[in-house]
C-alpha cells in the first residue's frame, strides 16, 4: 500500500460521510483509509461497515473511549495500524479535493512535510451539503457568492512551482509524511489533552529541529473545510502552548550553547 489517508474523528457522522464520497473520488487510487475515532461509538462501527461496500479503497476504524481530549493518542493507535508508505492526515470536517492525495503522494521527499491548505466552506454552503447528503465539486464561483474565507485555496494548478522555503506552518487538517519519519520522533506526543495546538504545531518543531523541511503545496494538495462551532477556547490554546513552551526549552538551549 502507497498511502494511508488518517481521518481524526469525533462524531459527526454527516460530516464523514461526505468525507468519504470525497475519497471516493480521488484520481490516485491506491490508498486506505483508517478512522480514527476519539471515542467508542457503536453508530461509527455500524456506519463504517455498511459504507465498507460502498468503496474500491480499504477502509476501517479505530477506536478508544471518549474521556476528555485524547486525539493523538487515537492518532498514534491508527499509525501502528497503517500499512501506506506515504501518511496523509485530515480532520474530521475537511473534504479532499479529487486530486488531493495524488498530490500528496507525488510530491513526498525525504525529510519532509508537506503542507495543504484549506477552503473555509461557510455555513449556507455546508447546509446545501449536509442537506443533499452529497459532495460535487464546487466552483469557484460559487464560493465566492457565498461567503465562503480563502477561496483562493480552491484553486488546483498542477503545474505550480512548489518553494523550497517554508511559507506558513503546519495545519493538522491536511498535511502528510513519509510513515518512517513520523516513527523518527515517536509520533504524535499524547501529552496534549487539550484542542488548538498539538498535533500540528508539536509535530513541527520536533521535525524541523531534525533538519525536516515545511514543505507548501498551496494549489496542489487542497480541502474543504465544513463550517462548524469553534470546538475549543483560547484557555485550551494557552493551556498546550505552555505545555509545547516547556517542551522545547531544551532545544533553545541546545542551540545557544
């Protein structure tokens, strides 16, 4: 297997649904697909093993019982479980563009970490969605008669030069890594039991400080992210940037010396 795609669940099975018929669509086949759920519920067995005969791709899920904010800790359980070379990671609320995991997977290099970007879908048009319980592709100009924020992010150019440079950070919702360098580190610390940073922020510096490059592919590797809720507070932020602070005192310290 090529590439694992690793979904970081928490109810909202609407939400996933039109997940999947996203995946369905893609343009590079040879992938699977794990849920990784921050809870037990028996609705997402169920759900996951009827759409199991819906699609070409493998398709599973793994659980743990819900007991506060513990997302990397499912995170690393669907790692020891992946079988792909390449690990593709989305949230729960962001649909891939048909050529999303193609991108991923053509443009991994050693040594780094590619960087997707996001559309932020607004609450009229995840409606529509969630009403007609189906994903097609949206034009551009429909996102722009609808409110929809960085719309700019939905357009796909094939043939746009990739820099070097590393342009802005990481985002949990979309990014990938070769499976090898993700073990590099131990994978995701599973200290942070708070939303906001974590995942993505954690995971960025502890690789970049390895000599790991931040790797865009603004207008290759593109989602759409559902409207929702804010599911987390600025205390939950502060919270784990404390947390990542103390972590990488350390590392400042190291580099001064």
């Amino acid at each position: 297997m090529k590439v694992t795609v690793i979904i970081g669940y928490y109810k909202k099975i609407n939400y996933l649904e039109l997940i999947l018929q996203g995946l369905a669509q893609q343009t590079f086949e040879d992938f699977e697909v794990i849920i990784a759920e921050d809870n037990n519920e028996l609705a997402t067995l169920e759900f996951i093993s009827t759409y199991q005969k819906k699609v070409s791709f493998p398709l599973k899920v793994v659980q743990q019982e819900d007991n506060g904010f513990r997302k990397n800790r499912i995170l690393n359980e669907a790692v020891s479980q992946s079988s792909g070379e390449t690990l593709i990671f989305f949230d729960g609320d962001c649909i891939p563009h048909k050529e999303c995991i193609k991108e991923h997977y053509i443009n991994s290099a050693e040594k780094a970490i590619l960087s997707g970007r996001r559309v932020m879908l607004s609450k009229s048009i995840t409606n529509q969605l969630l009403q007609a319980n189906s994903f097609k592709p949206i034009s551009y100009f429909k996102l722009l008669l609808s409110g929809s924020k960085h719309i700019e992010e939905s357009v796909y150019l094939p043939f746009y030069w990739i820099p070097k440079k590393k342009k802005r950070g990481l985002l949990g919702c979309n990014f990938s890594i070769q499976k090898k360098s993700l073990e590099e580190i131990n994978g995701f610390d599973e200290d942070y039991e708070k939303a906001g940073v974590g995942e993505d922020s954690d995971i960025e510096w502890r690789l970049l400080k390895l000599g790991y490059t931040i790797v865009p592919v603004k207008f290759k590797a593109i989602v759409y992210h559902l409207f929702h809720d804010s599911n987390y507070q600025e205390s939950d932020v502060q919270f784990n940037t404390i947390i990542m602070n103390k972590k990488m005192i350390p590392v400042h310290f190291a580099l001064t010396d």
